[in-house]
C-alpha cells in the first residue's frame, strides 16, 4: 500500500452534496471520559443483558473500466446474512475524495487511475466506514465473465448509452427497451463519453442494475449460495468469482446514492467531481452491511432503528449523530408502530450521562433501560414523532444553529431542573 493510501485509511473522509460539511468531534475530554468508562472491566461487568452478534454480511467492490483503464462504475455489494441474495450499493466513479493533500487524487476514479484497485478501495473504506473483504475491478470481458450467471438482461433507457472509442462516439444501446447478454450489459457500464458529465449516465447505470434484479429474480439456477455456519453466520467468499454467485443466488436490491456536481465556488477547475450525503451513505451501509462497519472516532457506538418508510427522515437522524461524534454502526426498519418520543436504551447510568451531549439534534428523547444488547452497540435509538416533529421545527436551520439552540439549555437527567451551559 502508498504512503498516500495509507494516509487515506487513516482519515476520515468527509464530503456532502450541497456544500454540508460534519462532523463536529465533541470536547476532548468527554471522548477521554467515555473511553475510561467502556474500556474498563468495572464496566464490562455493570449488566449482563443477552446479547446477538450482529449478522454477517460479506462485502466487494466492483468496479468497471473503459478500453483505458479509466475507472467508470463502482458498486459495493453486500451479502445477505442468509448467503444469497443481497444489495448493489451504487457510488459515482466521480466522488469526492476531501482532505487530499496538493497534488494528490481529488476523485475515486483519479485514485485507481494512479494507485490501482487496492488503493480504491481503501478510499472507498474511508468513505463509507468501511472494512471490505473484496475488490475487483475489470473491463468489460471480465465484468461479463462476473455477471454472467444473471442471462439475459432487460433495461430501458431514458437516454441512449454512448461510449468513446478512438477519438469516435459508438451508441452502445438506444433509449426504451433493451435486452443484453452479460457481456452487452457490461459493455453499458464501461461506456463513457469524456466531454459528458458522469451524472447523465447514472440513470442508465441504475437501469442496468435494476434490470439485473429483476432477471435474478428469487435466485438464477446453477448459483451457490455462500455457506452458514451456526453460531459464525454466513462466510466471506474467498474469490469475486464465487462472490458473485452467491449474490445471484438470492433477492437483489440496488440503491444509487444520492450525487451532486460540485459548483464552481467549491470546484474552480470545473472537474466532473461529487459530494454526497454522509447521512445517506451510513444509514444504508449500516443497514445492508452491518458487520462491515468500522467506528471512526473514539466515542460510543449507536444502533438507530426507524419506524418510517421515509428514508430521508432515517438519513437524517444518523447525519445529525454524526455531526455530534457518534459512530452509527447499525440501522435497521421496524415494523412497530412509532412512539411519541424518540427512545434511547442504555445499559448503566454512566453510557447516559456521557451519550447525552450527543444526542442534543434529535428533540425530545425518553431514556429506558436496555433489556437486551447487540455486540459492539453502546446505546439503541429508536426515532419517534418527536424527532420527525424536530426536523420539520428546525428545518431552516443549519446543523450548527440547531445545536447551538440545543446546547444553549439542557434538561439536567432524572431532574426537572433546566441548567444553562457553560452557566456558573
């Protein structure tokens, strides 16, 4: 691995759509004091609740590149817990790399270009906190090769889908429907014309793979999924090969995260680059690929559960926890109806006391105690109405207006006495 890729998985690699920039790390020595407290034995043994093991769910980078080796498509894919089946998580070749030194790759495209698959992919780790167990990245023969079990594939287009061959523009398929080969559909997700912008070709990208999810449909025949073991869960395919065909064994899903060009303000150079939305990109990697997840920063690890189909609303309330320094390892969609106020369950009083700065962007939250664990989570939200009612409260308010407001007075716990920060 370079000095600059090892520099990369050191950082914690922040971009947002729309010019939001988060993160803001709580006092020193409240992630000091938090620390002590988990890390220490006399806390290990404060409860024994029972505890589950979050499931497994093995992960690879795919990626695609044209006839020069320019890196044109990226997805993640996360296995079921069950071994078959999964999600295609889709990631603009064009996103953001912030933080990089002068010189250095500005673009996920520009770090395979100069530094190879491995590279990329720990760009890509740092993105998403992140631990990956594959990576592959081939032209279109290999990607063919890859999708092969998939057989004839459907899609239709908004627009044709265009590449660049010597200097010439080819149309590699027509807008409406098509059907491909494993080979052709490949051929679509290597395409690129230089002069246009990678945003115009992410709705054929995500048409592509939506059409490959409905060919797999409940799992293709001659698939294998990959094997479970009781009590371990499911296990890593050793290879992209085998990979692959037990993410065609199963259901598919594809989610494209959300993009957006940065202006010329924040890109004076005009390059084709692309923030996201922090939020967006943990809540569904947390949610598809949970054993995945690697905490960030030294503070406590949340599992936040949502009611609501919306998944803006979800996306939003892991956005502001990580704003206040949590690490969101965890989320999950419930079926249970939404309570009025959202819901933290802690397992002593010491995790409530030191979670309870982080916590100030969700509105009103009732505090219970935990009746069961999940390995590697400190504490669970669960959104509630109030939360939903925060959002629109504050909704022309930045993060930083809202937890300045927040932070300006504060419920003491177990007290109705209301304290004023930082008063004497």
């Amino acid at each position: 691995m370079s000095v600059a890729a090892r520099r990369r998985r050191r950082s914690t690699l922040v971009a947002l759509g729309a010019g939001l920039s988060v993160l803001a790390l709580l006092p020193v020595s409240v992630i000091v004091a938090w620390r002590a407290v988990r890390d220490s034995k006399a806390a290990e043994a404060v409860v024994a609740l029972p505890t589950t093991a979050i499931p497994n769910t093995p992960t690879a980078i795919l990626g695609v590149t044209d006839d020069q080796n320019y890196l044109t498509h990226v997805a993640i894919l996360a296995l079921s817990s069950n071994g078959a089946g999964g999600t295609a998580v889709l990631v603009p070749a064009g996103v953001a790399i912030t933080g990089q030194p002068e010189g250095e790759p500005k673009r996920l495209a520009d770090v395979y270009g100069a530094e190879g698959a491995e590279a990329m992919k720990v760009a890509l780790e740092s993105i998403t906190s992140t631990q990956i167990d594959l990576v592959s990245v081939n032209g279109y023969a290999g990607t063919g090769d890859l999708i092969a079990r998939a057989g004839t594939i459907g899609a239709t287009f908004a627009a044709d889908v265009a590449d660049e061959e010597a200097g010439e523009t080819r149309v590699v398929a027509v807008a409406g429907p098509n059907e491909f080969t494993p080979i052709e559909a490949a051929d679509v997700l290597a395409a690129r014309v230089s002069a246009q912008p990678e945003v115009e070709r992410l709705a054929n990208v995500r048409a592509m793979w939506d059409g490959i999810a409905v060919t797999v449909g409940a799992g293709k025949i001659g698939t294998t999924p990959a094997p479970v073991i009781p009590e371990f869960g499911v296990q890593a395919p050793v290879d992209m090969p085998t990979f692959m065909s037990a993410f065609f064994a199963g259901p598919m899903r594809v989610w494209q995260l959300a993009s957006q060009r940065f202006g010329p303000e924040a890109n004076p150079n005009d390059i084709d680059v692309y923030g996201y939305n922090l939020g967006e990109v943990i809540m569904v990697l947390a949610s598809v690929a949970p054993s995945a997840m690697v905490p960030s920063l030294p503070t406590i690890s949340l599992q936040v559960d949502s009611p609501y189909d919306d998944p803006a609303v979800t996306s939003e309330a892991v956005l502001r926890l990580l704003y206040m320094g949590a690490n969101v390892m965890l989320v999950r969609t419930i079926s249970d109806p939404p309570l009025a106020d959202t819901t933290i369950r802690y397992s002593d009083p010491a995790e409530r006391g030191l979670a309870e700065p982080l916590t100030i962007l969700l509105g009103d939250i009732a505090w219970e105690d935990a009746t069961e664990r999940v390995a590697g989570i400190d504490l669970q939200v669960t959104l509630g109405d109030s939360f939903v009612a925060f959002l629109e409260e504050t909704s022309q308010m930045s993060l930083a207006e809202v937890a300045a407001a927040a932070t300006a007075t504060t419920v003491a716990p177990d007290t109705d006495a209301t304290t004023t920060t930082g008063a004497p």
